[in-house]
C-alpha cells in the first residue's frame, strides 16, 4: 500500500503519483527523441555538429541523429555506417520506454514495494546508461582532462 508523506508545507503528497508523472515525462522525452529521428532524413537534421564545426574535433556522437533517422526506419546497417555506437544508444532509449512503463505497473500493481522498485528501475537504468554510453562517457572524461592539463 501506498501511504502519502507529508511534505514541507503541510501537504499531503503521494510518491507513486510523483514516479508515474516522472516516468511519464521521461517516456514523453523518448518518443519526442525517436519522432524527432522519423521525422527528419539523415542528411537534413537541423542540429549541427558544433564541437566539430568550432574544433575539428569528431566526438563519438557526431552523427547520432542521423543514425537514429535510419534506425527508426529500419535500417540497421546505415545507421551502424553513420555512427558505430548508434545502435547501443538507441537501444538505451528504447529500454528506457519498456522500463519507465513496467516500473509504472509494478509501482500500480504493487508487485513490490514502491521503494524496492524504485531501487531497481534507478540500478536497472544506471547500469544501461553506463554500457550504452562508455564511450561517449571515456570521450568526455579524457576531453576534459586535456583541457584542464
């Protein structure tokens, strides 16, 4: 059973409402990303690549969203040929649709405890984050130690 807390001002609050409009917002974020990707083709994205343009420097992103634009089409290899990691990090926002709608359910269905469930979808998601990122992770930590040397 879910029991309200009370919150600073007095009020009541209710942390499964709160963790169903947080998974909501982030699955909203998701679809807003992978319409973004059907919308445009690879060649037409309207956000460029600045660290690339100002530095000449081709981070592990650059291309991400033209990969993402032949993924949702469907096309697999184009997009592995634009960017190499595409695919992982796709799959880390197609992941996160499944999990932010089965936490949403287990918290409804009280499968467990709210707590235990948060605990895992944040443990479940963290690891999924690092493995689909490392590399644009080891890029960004190494980038910035060369520029504080």
């Amino acid at each position: 059973m879910i029991v309200p807390l009370q919150s600073r001002n007095g009020s009541n609050s209710n942390p499964a409402i709160a963790y169903h409009a947080i998974n909501a917002s982030f699955m909203a974020i998701v679809m807003a990303i992978f319409l973004y990707s059907a919308l445009y083709s690879p060649n037409t994205h309207p956000i460029p690549a600045l660290l690339t343009e100002k530095t000449g420097i081709i981070p592990p992103s650059k291309g991400l969203s033209a990969a993402f634009s032949e993924i949702v089409k469907g096309k697999i290899a184009a997009a592995r040929s634009i960017n190499q990691h595409s695919v992982a990090i796709f799959g880390f926002f197609a992941a996160q649709l499944v999990l932010r709608a089965l936490a949403s359910t287990a918290i409804k269905k009280q499968w467990l405890p709210s707590k235990r469930i948060a605990i895992i979808d944040i443990a479940l998601s963290a690891i999924l984050f690092a493995g689909c990122f490392a590399p644009l992770i080891v890029f960004t930590i190494k980038l910035f130690a060369q520029l504080v040397q």
